[in-house]
C-alpha cells in the first residue's frame, strides 16, 4: 500500500508540478465558462425550469470536455515512460504491476475530478445572483458530478489502456479518442434502428451515455448505468494490465 501511495504521489506531481496539467485545467475553465456566459445570455431572452445542470448538459461544450479531455490527460502515462526509457526502470523497483496500473489511474482521475471544480464555482455564481431557488438543486448538482465521474473512470480506464499499447503519445490519444467516441455515437445507433424493441437495440441502449448522462443531469440515479460504467472501467484495467504484463513475453 505504500508502494501504491507513493505512486500516485509521483504520477500527480507530474500533473501539478509541469505546465501540462495547469493548461488543461485552464483550458477545461475557459470552455465551462464559456459555456455558462451562452446560457446566461439566451436565459435573458427565453425563460426555462430546467436547472443549470441539466442546461449545461445539452451544451456541445459538455462532451467536448467528457470526450477530449481524458485521451489528453492520459496519453502520457505509460507511452511517455516507455519513449523515455523510465518504464523498466520503474518495473524494477519492488512494485507490482497492479499497483503501477492503479496509481496511474487514480492519479488521472484525481486530476480529472480537480479539472471538473470550476463547473462547481459556476453553478454557485448562477445560484448567487438569481432569485430562483429551484436554479441549483444540490441532489441534481451531486448526480451530475456523479455522473462526471463514472464517465471519467471510463474514459480514463480507456485512455490508459491506449497508453499502454504504445510509444507514442500522439498515437495513444488519437486511440483513446477514436474508442471514446465510439462508445457516444452508440448513443445514437440504438435510435436508428428501424426496431425499437429489437434485441439489437436493446443491447445498445446500454450503451446510451447521452441518455444516462441526462439522467444524471436531472437528479435521477440509475444503478444500471453505473454498473455499466464500473464493468467497463474494470475490464479497460484488465486489459492495461495485462499489457504491461506482456513485457515479460518479450
């Protein structure tokens, strides 16, 4: 455990002490600012009940962030250490690989929760200066930063397997990318379908993140979804292990 600790130290001092995790996070503040400056402006001409979670949710600005920034934030984690050389020098200190693979995931998902806080401060600027109660609903608040995360664990779970089955960073975002929007068009698929009822599109209504993520949005928890999500970030690690252990095969 305190091999593990100390690697997750080391893996967010890389986010927290270079230029890279700083210009993400201002990079993810500046879209959810941006985002929330057009909701303000057509609130002013068009009045609505919905609350500002679910309104920043159906703003492209959501899943821009959801889909971009998690290939962005793990594409270093394994491809950088093994085009530095640094990865089998780090394999040969007394750590497992499960204990390599779970402290660079935490240590992305950490970062990746931190890079979600300005959405918070947002939300309490809105609730502050309008005199409708009904603007934040903290169990909708909470559900939607729910949501963020479970989708973040996925995501992340993705890209760090992408890192893990290349040298190249560039080449690991592109894949964490390319399989991460894959999984958001399935969102779609399901609805073109000429059957709804059909089995095929049953199975891909598992697969609905849009609709799962609005949930989220609105206060409603579904354990399905989340199950879903948890099933997937599991089996992305299985597989990001068992590419780090494919060196002794070699």
């Amino acid at each position: 455990m305190q091999a593990y600790r100390t690697l997750t130290r080391r893996e967010l001092a890389r986010y927290f002490l270079t230029s890279t995790g700083y210009i993400i996070i201002a990079a993810v503040t500046f879209l959810i600012g941006f985002s929330f400056v057009v909701l303000l402006l057509k609130l002013q001409q068009d009045s609505t009940l919905m609350p500002v979670t679910e309104l920043f949710y159906i703003t492209p600005f959501f899943w821009l962030i959801l889909l971009l920034a998690p290939p962005v934030i793990t594409m270093r984690l394994f491809a950088l250490e093994k085009f530095s050389g640094t990865f089998e020098t780090l394999m040969t200190t007394p750590v497992s690989d499960l204990q390599v693979v779970l402290a660079k995931f935490t240590a992305a998902l950490i970062f990746y929760v931190v890079m979600w806080l300005p959405l918070l401060g947002c939300v309490l600027i809105v609730r502050h200066y309008t005199s409708d109660p009904a603007a934040l609903d903290a169990g909708a608040l909470g559900t939607t930063f729910l949501g963020i995360v479970l989708l973040g664990c996925l995501f992340i779970s993705l890209g760090c397997c992408a890192s893990a089955l290349t040298r190249s960073q560039g080449v690991a975002a592109m894949l964490s990318l390319m399989l991460s929007v894959s999984l958001f068009l399935l969102s779609f698929l399901a609805k073109e379908l000429p059957g709804t009822s059909s089995w095929q599109a049953q199975a891909l209504g598992f697969f609905s993140l849009v609709e799962q993520m609005h949930d989220f949005a609105r206060g409603i928890i579904d354990t399905r979804p989340m199950v879903l999500y948890l099933s997937l970030t599991a089996f992305f690690l299985f597989l990001t292990l068992r590419a780090v252990e494919s060196r002794r095969w070699k």
